[in-house]
C-alpha cells in the first residue's frame, strides 16, 4: 500500500528567482525537518541587530538602490529604485537580489500587506507595482522586498503617489471636420501639466472610448508627431474621436477631440481591386450577354493601373488583356469607372460604369458605356472588392486551401442557369473532390467534382486542378461524374481573380454556357447537420423563368432538427408582386430541410401561391451562417433561380434597425426594360429617408444623381420591413442594421438586391 500525495502551492505575492532549483532546496528543506524533527537539528537563530544600509546613486535617484543585511544570517536584500514617484493608475517595476541563505525568494508587500491593496496600490510577484487610482492619504507608501528565509529581514524603498498630470489639445481648437481619404490630413499639438516629460501619446477611436495607440484603417491614423490621416471612408457613427495621453502617466488623457469625417474623396479609393460584372448588350452587332472578371490598382489620385481582365460575351473570349483607366469619386461616395481596353470587343473596349463605395473594400458597379450607347445600349452591374495580396504572393496556389462554396449563374442561350456546390482544394494545384448541382433553364442535375479523394471505380481518368500566377490570376478546370453511376460527366472551364483566402471572382469561359460567380469559404472541420441551422435566415433568389425575370426574397425559421417553424416571402414575377405571402403551417411545422455531411441541404415549404423546393450549400456557420442557395422546384416552368441565405441578428428587430447611411444596389426590369442601379441613401432609424443618391441604368440610358427620399416601418419579428423609396414599393428583409436583402413590390417593375450599411 502507498500514500499519494496530490497538492497544489499558491502563495500570492511570492517570486521564485531561481525557478525549480529554489524549489527542490525548498522542499528538500522541508523534507529533513519533517523527517527529523525541529529539535533534531536546533531552530535556527533569531535575526537581531539588522543593520540596514542605503547607497545612492548619484546619476538619478530613479536608479537608488536600498540594502539590508542581517548579520546573524549574513542574508542581504536589495531593492531598486530606493525613492521614485508615479502617478496614479501607473506601473513602476521594482527588481530584488537577495545574497546568502540557502534560497532567493522574495515576498513583496506595501505598507508592510503583503501584495498591496487597492488603496495604496498592488504588488504582484515580479515586483511590478500598479499605483491605486486615487492619490491616498498620506500620499507615500513603503514598497518592501521580503527574504521569504528570513522574514524579518527587508529593504524598502519609498514610493510617491501624484495625481495624474493634465493633457490638454491646443489644436486644432475644438471640434473639427475633415472628409475621407488617406490624403486628407490634421495636424494636432498637445500639452502636459504636472508630468515629466511633456510628450504624449495618440490615441483614435470611436466616440465614448479612448481607442486605438496610433488609430487603424478603420478610424484614421496618426503618427507620433500629431499628424492625422482621415480613414478612405468614413466609418459607423462617421465621428470619431482623438486622445492624447501623457507618456510617463498613462492614465492621463486629454478631453477627447471630435473629428466628423464629412464625406469621400478621390483618395478614398485606392489600393488592388478585384471584380466581376455582368451585363447585356440589347443591340448591335455584339447583341447578347457579357460576364467580365479581372482586377485593377485605383492609385488615390483618379488613375488606373495594373488592370487585368478576362471577357466572356456570345462573340467569343477575351482572356487576360491588360487595361488602364480613370476614376472619379464624389463626396457622397458615388463615382465613375473608365476602362481603356484596347484589346476588348469593340462593344466593351471603352467602357464607363457608375459605382457607389460601401467602404474602403468594396464597390457596388452599374451602368454601361454611355460613349458608345447608341451602339451598343445595355446594362451591366457587379462588385469590386479590396484584393489581399499576401495570399497569392510568394507561393500563390496556397491562396485556394480548404473548402469552398461557389455560386456561378448566367445563361445557356435563352435558359437561365445556376450552378451551385462546394469543392476542396490542396494548396498545391489540385482539387481534392466536391459537389454541384445545376438548374439549366428548369432542368436538374448534380455531379460530383472528380478529384483526388473522388471515389469511384473506375476511378476518373482526368481530375480536377487548378493554376494560379503572381497577380492572383487563375485558371480551374473542374471534370465531374455522375453521383450515382461514377460516369464522366460535363467539364468547366474557368478563370478566376483572388479577393482573399477564402473570396475569389469567376468567369466561364465557355461561350455557350456563360456564367461568373464567386466562392467563399466553408467553415473547416465543422460536422455538417440539421443542427447547423437554427435561428431567423434572410434569403433573396433571382433568375429567370418562362414567365420572364423572377426574384424572391423572405425569412424562414429554424429548429435546428430539420424543421421550419415559420416564414414568409415576397415575389415579383416579371413585373406581378405577391406581398408578405407566409408560408403554410401543416401540424406543427412550416417546411422541413436536410443537411449532408458536406454542407449540402435541401429545404422545403409551400405557400398559398405555389410550393419550393430548394438546394443549399453552407459556408460559414456560426453567428453570420451564410449558404448558397439554388431553386429547384417545378410548379414554374423553366425556372432557374439562385442567390443567398444569411442568419439574422438575434435581437429584437426595430426602425433602429435600418439607420444610418447605406449603399443600395438592385437589377431587374422596369416595363419591358431591363434596369440596373446603385446609389446611397440616408435612414434616420425613426422611419424616414432623409435623403439619398441614385445612378439608374434603363436599357442603356443612364439617369444620374437622382434624389431620394421615402419611408419604412419598423420590422416584423421575421424582420420584413415595407420601404418606399420615391413613391415605389419595396419589401426589406434586415439581417442586421449592416445589411438587408430588398425587393420591389411594384407593380410593372422588378428589383432586387441589397443595401448594406456604410456609416
């Protein structure tokens, strides 16, 4: 039989200088007393006549050090700076030696209290004291270092606590403004009262708190010197704060100084691009459908360099030319894009776009080239978002590894097409295996991606891969077999720009199949199942059907074990809305879904109208859930329809919900015209749009800078919000008070798209 002893030693304010050495003599100490007994050996002798030194530096009395032997036990300590003084709410660092004995352990105390207290001030086990927040009275304190052998042996040393000193801005004088845009600078000075040094440190942030040493990209930077640097567009709240702080007492500030960011600039917009658009050309010779994907460096001053596309219309493919161009910025983030491409379709070879700036990262595209319209007339829209580099610089095929969900929709001649699915890419040029599923113009069909871990037998004689150079360019070739009966199925030919490590651009380059799209990433090593769903989720699907242009928009909730508890939607068919339209509640359930171990679902629910189905694939699953989602239902000839669902906010909806400034962009028809736009709009989170701007595209001719106004109601519990914008009907769906899915609910006109929050 033995006895295990278990036990864990805590002494709070007790520093080990000598780690496990100090320990094991320690214990090794114990050891022999507990074996022999105190009496075995004789109690060790009592310190009397302590004799206590004090040597100053005559450099600074910071570097002061104070000694006390005793001469019974020939134990010293030492403890540095013997006299200092701080402010409160400030570290000082004191540092121990102890000679003789048989260990170094210090014990640290204030005022002989061993640790400190918050009134006069907390020691911990390294000698690092933290000044109390208030000045105590009397405002000295004796900070001791203890021989933990020798308990009645110490050196102390003498401590002043002073208030904080006082940081004041001298400029600029008060309140100021500035608009967005690196380029745009202030200057500002400060001074100290009551401190040592009368040097400062910067601080910015948002409003209310002291924020960020030097700022960041998001609230403006500022250098040691003073000198700000506004943000490239204006953040939440669109006020932000400076504070200067005393270097030698930290917690000193100065009152905090508002900086309002106005408006844009041409410097707001600078830095790699990539983007995709697509459009249609409604005459001409080059009549028909384009899909453009490529990237662009803006250089904050209106020039564009560095440009690089790739070009899918019905004529043929225009793969990898290189451009240059102009661009302008308004103050209210609107601008315009020029791309000089000599190398582009004639239709497409100078081509202008309006744009509105969401931020810094992102641009919401339309328009078409008004220089040669009466040529060729047509809409486009699309996106542009700030590319990470570092992802495809040194080794760029590592810029794709992981799993990754994609959405590639266009057309196959007068069919609509979708195309949906993940796959897994190694870093290394190879695709590993995956799924997709394909709505062509009603007509279903799924395949799986032959890869590398691809089971089937036979096994697939040409696997999937992919190329990517330097300027985050690639090219991806994806085989496929049957799901079922491991027969080759159809290829994909694309090109693709990188945005980040899990974002990038696609382009088809099959003029017969044309498609552009996206991918982000799945969340990695996550068990996909019913329970990945649960909560409110906001979709919007748009495509085309025998009946012309269809979007949809709504909110359905999930249990989280395969049941839809609840949901309503909204629906434009060609120009005919069918408004808040629940969905039908049959016994307990409003609809079921599935999720397969890849992310793959299906959902299923009816309405009074028509019922759906639908298939889905997951990406990120957590707190913003977001999946690609691809209609499959029948009960609309020649449907074929797709786009997203995300997660809503948790919180109860409100009209707080929809405040502040956002960017809004919609495509769909107006008659029998097709209609793109993109503007920004002002919510005053009572109800109102105060104001607002908006680019309208209609079969090629372009409206510019159209005022906005209007309305909208608080969001029901499924966070469907009516929203009138210029007498003209439409249906909010609010995943958060950064973004909402929208739809029109007019009659005789479809839109569709989102707004999302900018400030």
């Amino acid at each position: 039989m033995g006895i295990k002893v278990d036990a864990e030693l805590h002494v709070s304010g007790i520093s080990n200088n000598e780690e496990s050495g100090s320990v094991k003599r320690l214990l090794f100490f114990v050891a022999v007393i507990a074996f022999f007994g105190l009496t075995s050996c004789g109690a060790p002798p009592a310190s009397t006549a302590i004799t206590c030194t004090t040597t100053t530096s005559t450099s600074s009395t910071s570097t002061a050090t104070s000694t006390c032997t005793d001469p019974v036990t020939n134990i010293s300590v030492t403890i540095s700076p013997a006299t200092v003084s701080v402010s409160v709410a400030t570290a000082q660092p004191f540092s121990d030696y102890i000679q003789g004995g048989t260990n170094s352990v210090t014990i640290w105390q204030v005022n002989s209290i061993t640790g400190g207290n918050d009134t006069l001030g907390r020691i911990d086990s390294n000698g690092l004291y933290r000044a109390p927040s208030v000045v105590p009275s009397p405002n000295t304190v004796t900070v001791g270092a203890v021989s933990f052998e020798d308990q009645k042996l110490s050196a102390t040393s003498t401590l002043t606590i002073t208030p904080a000193p006082t940081v004041t801005i001298t400029s600029p004088a008060g309140a100021t403004t500035i608009p967005s845009g690196t380029a745009n600078t202030l200057n500002f000075a400060a001074t100290e009262a009551g401190g040592t040094t009368n040097s400062v440190f910067w601080y910015v942030g948002p409003v209310g708190d002291l924020g960020i040493l030097g700022g960041n990209s998001t609230f403006g930077t500022i250098n040691s010197n003073g000198v700000y640097s506004a943000p490239l567009t204006p953040p939440i709240g669109q006020t932000v704060s400076v504070t200067a702080v005393a270097q030698d007492s930290p917690s000193s500030s100065s009152a905090p100084l508002p900086v309002t960011i106005s408006g844009y600039t041409t410097s707001s917009l600078q830095g790699r691009f990539a983007f995709s658009i697509a459009g249609k050309i409604l005459s001409g010779p080059s009549a028909g459908t384009f899909y453009r994907a490529g990237s662009f460096s803006a250089d904050g001053a209106g020039n564009l360099t560095g440009g690089l596309e790739d070009i899918n219309e019905t004529t043929g493919i225009t793969p990898g030319y290189s451009f240059s161009g102009t661009y302008t910025v308004a103050a209210d983030g609107r601008g315009t894009l020029k791309f000089n491409d000599s190398h582009a379709p004639a239709s497409l070879a100078s081509s202008n776009f309006d744009f509105v700036l969401v931020n810094g990262n992102e641009l919401q595209i339309t328009g078409f080239d008004a220089s040669v319209s009466a040529t060729y007339p047509g809409t486009a829209t699309g996106h542009a978002n700030a590319q990470d580099a570092s992802t495809f610089t040194g080794v760029p095929l590592s810029a794709l590894s992981g799993a990754y969900v994609f959405d590639f929709s266009g057309v196959h001649g007068s069919n609509g097409l979708s195309q949906i699915g993940e796959f897994t890419a190694d870093g290394e040029g190879h695709i590993t295996g995956g799924s997709i599923d394909i709505n062509d113009g009603g007509t279903l069909s799924q395949y799986l991606i032959a890869g590398t871990a691809t089971i089937c037998s036979p096994a697939p004689t040409s696997l999937s891969t992919y190329s990517l150079g330097s300027n985050g360019r690639g090219t991806m070739t994806l085989t496929t077999v049957n799901a079922s009966t491991c027969f080759a199925g159809p290829t994909f030919e694309l090109n693709f720009y990188v945005v980040s490590r899990g974002s990038a651009k696609f382009v088809g380059t099959d003029t017969t199949l044309q498609v552009a799209g996206f991918t982000f990433q799945q969340t990695s090593n996550f068990t996909f199942n019913a329970s990945a769903l649960r909560g409110n989720y906001a979709f919007v699907l748009a495509g085309s059907s025998a009946s012309g242009p269809i979007a949809t928009a709504g909110s359905f909730l999930a249990d989280g074990s395969g049941h839809l508890t609840s949901g309503v939607l909204d629906e434009n068919v060609n120009g005919t809305p069918a408004s808040n339209v629940p969905f039908v509640v049959s016994g307990s359930y409003a609809g079921t879904y599935s999720v397969a171990s890849n992310g793959r679902g299906t959902v299923t629910f009816t309405t009074a109208s028509r019922p759906y189905t639908l298939i889905f694939y997951l990406g990120p699953v957590g707190s913003n859930t977001t999946a690609v989602l691809q209609e499959t239902d029948s009960s609309i000839a020649s449907i074929a329809s797709d786009g997203l669902f995300t997660q809503q906010q948790s919180a109860a909806f409100s009209l707080a919900s929809i405040q502040g400034n956002y960017a809004i962009q919609t495509s769909g028809i107006s008659g029998a015209s097709s209609q793109v736009s993109t503007g920004e709009l002002a919510a005053d989170g009572a109800g109102k749009v105060t104001a607002g701007s908006v680019d309208v595209n209609t079969a090629g001719t372009l409206a510019s800078a159209l005022a906005v106004t209007g309305s909208y109601v608080a969001p029901s519990t499924a966070g469907r919000s009516p929203f009138i914008l210029n007498s003209v009907n439409y249906a909010a769906y609010v995943v958060s008070p950064t973004q909402a899915y929208v739809l029109g609910t007019q009659s005789g006109q479809l839109a569709v798209g989102a707004i999302l929050r900018r400030f």
